[in-house]
C-alpha cells in the first residue's frame, strides 16, 4: 500500500512538471508600445534636454514683483489672458500711500499760492492803505508847521507872548511830523516795489521741493497698481486678493518659498526651445549657419523642426530643469536656443520638457 502511494505521488509530480513545463513555455507577444520611441531623424546628431519658453530677446519669462508690499485688494486677470502694455494686472492695498499722497499735494498747491501771492504784490488794497499813511503824515506835518510858524511869529514879535520851552517843543514836533512822513513815504515806496526778490526766489524753491515731494509720492502711488510692462500672455498669477505681498515677490505655502507674483510670456506666435548641451559635445555641435534641429514631444509622435535662434555664450551647471544646487557630479551646459511657430503644434505650453536632436545639415 505504502509502495503505491509513493508511484501515485511521483506520477502526479511529473505530470504537474510537465504541466509547468508547458504553461510558463508558452511565449506571449509583448504589448505594442504607446508610442514610437524616440530617435534621432539625422545619422550623426547631438542630443540634448529641452525646455519650452515664451520667445523673449533675452531670459526666459517676464517675472514681476511688486516695487510695494501690502495686501491685494483686485486681481484683475487670468491665467493664459493676453494683455497690452500698461494694462493693470492686481492692485495693492493704498489707502496709507494715497492719503500721503494727498497731503503733499495739498502743501504744494499752498506753497504755490503764496508764491504767487509774492509775485502779485503790492496788493492793491495794501498799497491804498500805504499812500493814505503817507497823507496823512503830509497832513500831521502840515498842521504841526502852521502852529511852529505861529508860535515862532508871536516869539519874534514879543518874546514874552509865549515861552521858549513851547517854541521848542512846536519846532520839536515838526521834526517828527517830518520824520513821520520820511517813514511814511518809505513805506509806501517798501510796499509799491512788492515782495522783496529773495523771498520769491525761498518761496520758488520751497514749492519746488514740495512739488517734487508730491510727484515722488505720486509716483509710488501708481506702484500700487501691477502694470504689464509688455504686451504679452500671463502665464501664472501666484497671488489672490488678500494675500499679503512684497518686494520679495508672494509667499507659496505649499514651497515655503517666495514667487513672482505675476509670470508673463511674450505673445505666442513663436514658442522658444533652450536646449543644454553637455560640455563634452560642445566642441561637436555645428557652425551655427549649419545647425538644423529637431524636438520630439514626450509621450507622443510629434516631431516639430526647430529653427536656430542664438546660443547663450556662457557654460554653467545644469540646475535649470533640475533646480538641484548642490550635485555629487557637477555636470555644466551650454544652453543653444531654438524657436518654432506653435501653430505648428498644439497643446505645447511654456515650460514643457522635450528632447531635441541637433544635427547638421
């Protein structure tokens, strides 16, 4: 009994043996795969990564921050607007800087009145009260000599009629009413000629530097509101109203690190490709009249020919796609720019990874 359960046991060992043996001999066709791999369309060529950019004459986007800081009260566009040179983009809190703006203002416009005030002197009203003063003086010394001339005829005529003191006092009294007159005069001649020069020339310099005070704080007024500079296509907006930024740019929570607060692109008619050539092929790459390119989309077929633009003369470490600073290998690029119509291709956007073959033709 013992010997047939030991055959029965080694025949169905066998035949699951041969069982395996047949199954995991069965070949399966591999899938086919989702797209073409890919390749270089030249028979010597030099590959390299790539990064899709707005076309700009030099850097890569536009990047904005604020010259203020302070909460945002408007965000006045979207993600993928175009937009005009000078078009308000979000606004800045400025209650604070308006109102200081206003009181300079206020202070120009008073230091502007009184120097106009110097300039139109002698007011008419001042220089009648003037001319009447210096009547009335002619008057006072006319009325004091009529009394001397009295007095001093009755002296002469009998010298006890009056007494000496009261001669001298009358003589005495025309010479200050001729003073008075003298003084009188002179004042009316003070007022006739207006304000004296050098208090215009204060007074201009004062209204000057108020002017100038009220134009600077004006100025910073108009910072408040984010403006475009170029005409061009907002990429991102990193910042919602109440939000608090700064000259720093708007904080990102989820980075912890400060960004722009408004990224734009130029208009996109032409995207632009920044390729980064390992310094090993740098002395490979062809006479810039001779380059010819290619990118290829990753996950697809598209295939878009590049038309060379310029390279960046300037050979520095590879942390532009990576953002990694500190490398165990220090590997340096030479960035080569390219550019092609996007209408050409669809749905390609400003910072897309592709893979560029540069070849020569």
């Amino acid at each position: 009994m013992r010997n047939k359960i030991i055959f029965a046991l080694s025949v169905i060992g066998i035949l699951a043996g041969l069982i395996s043996a047949y199954v995991f001999g069965i070949e399966k066709k591999a899938q086919p795969p989702v797209f073409t791999p890919v390749s270089s369309p030249y028979e010597t060529a030099i590959y390299a990564n790539g990064i899709i950019e707005s076309e700009q004459q030099g850097g890569a986007n536009i990047n904005i921050y604020p010259e203020v800081s302070g909460p945002i009260t408007q965000v006045l566009v979207r993600e993928g607007q175009r937009v005009s040179a000078g078009a308000a983009l979000l606004t800045i809190d400025d209650s604070v800087q308006r109102a200081s703006t206003e009181q300079l203002r206020l202070q120009s416009d008073a230091a502007l009145d009184l120097l106009r005030e110097l300039k139109a002197q002698p007011r008419k009203e001042t220089l009648a009260i003037a001319k009447a003063q210096v009547d009335q003086a002619e008057s006072n010394l006319k009325a004091v000599r009529d009394q001397y001339d009295k007095r001093r005829t009755s002296y002469g005529l009998d010298q006890k009629s009056i007494s000496k003191d009261v001669l001298d006092t009358a003589e005495d009294a025309v010479s200050q009413a001729t003073t008075g007159l003298d003084v009188a005069r002179k004042q009316y001649e003070l007022t006739k000629a207006g304000a004296w020069s050098y208090d215009i020339i204060n007074q201009e310099k004062q209204y000057e530097a108020l002017k100038q005070a009220y134009q600077a704080a004006n100025a910073l007024l108009q910072k408040y509101a984010i403006k475009a500079q170029v005409d061009g296509v907002v990429l991102a907006v990193n910042a919602t109203a109440g939000s608090y930024v700064s000259s720093l740019g708007a904080y990102d929570s989820y980075t912890q690190g400060a960004n722009p607060l408004v990224v734009m692109g130029a208009p996109q008619d032409y995207l632009a490709v920044r390729c980064y050539v390992d310094e090993i092929l740098v002395s490979r790459l062809p006479a810039p009249e001779h380059i010819r390119a290619q990118l290829s989309l990753r996950g697809t077929d598209v295939k878009v020919p590049l038309e060379f633009v310029r390279v960046q003369p300037y050979v520095s470490p590879k942390i532009e796609l990576s953002n990694q600073r500190q490398e165990k290998v220090d590997l340096r690029v030479l960035p080569v720019i390219f550019r092609f119509q996007k209408k050409s291709v669809s749905a390609v956007y400003p910072g897309q990874l592709v893979d560029v073959f540069i070849g020569q033709k």
